[in-house]
C-alpha cells in the first residue's frame, strides 16, 4: 500500500478546479468563497490532524504537492521534509497538465520547487487531474501513481 497525501495550492482568483458545493443560480461566482475556504481548511486545519494520527502509527508517507503549495505553506513542506517522507510532483499550480500553457516549463517549475526544499529531486509524480503528463519520464521520474487500478482490484507487486 501506498499512502499519499496530497497538498495543492489553489488560486482564489481563478475557477475551483473542483466544487464541492454547487454555485448559486448555476453561476461560477468569483472568488468562489465556499469551495475556496473547503480547500484552504484542508492546509490550515485538515493536514495538522491527519498529520498527529500518521506520526501516532509511525505511518510511512509520500506527499504529492503542487510546486506553489510549497513556496504557500512552508510549513508543510517543513513538517513532511523534517519526517522523511518521499516528495511526489504534482504540477505546479491546480491545473491539468494538459490546460497549462507550457506543459514542459510546469514541470521544470514543479521539479525545481522540491529539490530547493527538500535538496532532492522529486521520485515520483501524480499530476493534477486525470491525464498524465507526457513529459514526466523525460524528466527523471522513478514511479507514477498515475496508473489506474479498477475498484475492487489491487496491483499485485511487479505488475
């Protein structure tokens, strides 16, 4: 099993890149306060406690973390570092790999981000949003959770 928390840092300026509750009247309000408050409880509040119960079982973990969400909550980035857990790619800003401007350039960017925090390259990659980035491999990627395994079924070692 692989455990992965994931921290990103979404933008109050831009669309949610998911809703948890439905905009009024259908509309795309603008900042989105409530699904943008959902977001930023999860990195205020949510990553604290899930953080006390993973240290509590001595739990190994990777953090798959946006490359802005790094330079936003450093505090974070320090808590995984200082723990040991393995630093996962997971774009630079919420966005999916395939809607930034410049694919090749996100991934530099987010690639650059953990190794000035953490002194290493990242491993490892989980991009936002459900297609895998093209360029990944070429940039020295050892893993990918981006392989899907359907419900009810586990990837047995090797496969």
């Amino acid at each position: 099993m692989w455990l992965i928390v994931n921290v990103e840092e979404w933008s109050d300026t831009e669309p949610m890149p998911r809703n948890v509750f439905t905009p009024p009247a259908g509309g795309v309000p603008s900042p989105d306060v409530p699904n943008w408050a959902w977001h930023e409880y999860d990195n205020r509040v949510g990553f604290w406690r899930v953080l006390r119960v993973l240290d509590e079982h001595a739990v190994p973990v990777a953090l798959a973390v946006s490359g802005s969400a790094i330079e936003v909550y450093p505090q974070i980035t320090e808590a995984a570092h200082s723990r040991g857990w393995e630093f996962v790619g997971h774009g630079y800003t919420q966005k999916n790999m395939q809607k930034v401007p410049d694919e090749r350039h996100d991934v530099q960017r987010t690639r650059d981000a953990i190794t000035t925090a953490t002194g290493r390259p990242p491993r490892g990659w989980l991009g936002p949003g459900r297609l895998p980035s093209r360029l990944v491999p070429r940039q020295g990627r050892v893993t990918s959770s981006e392989r899907k395994v359907k419900p009810g079924f586990s990837a047995a070692p090797g496969c």
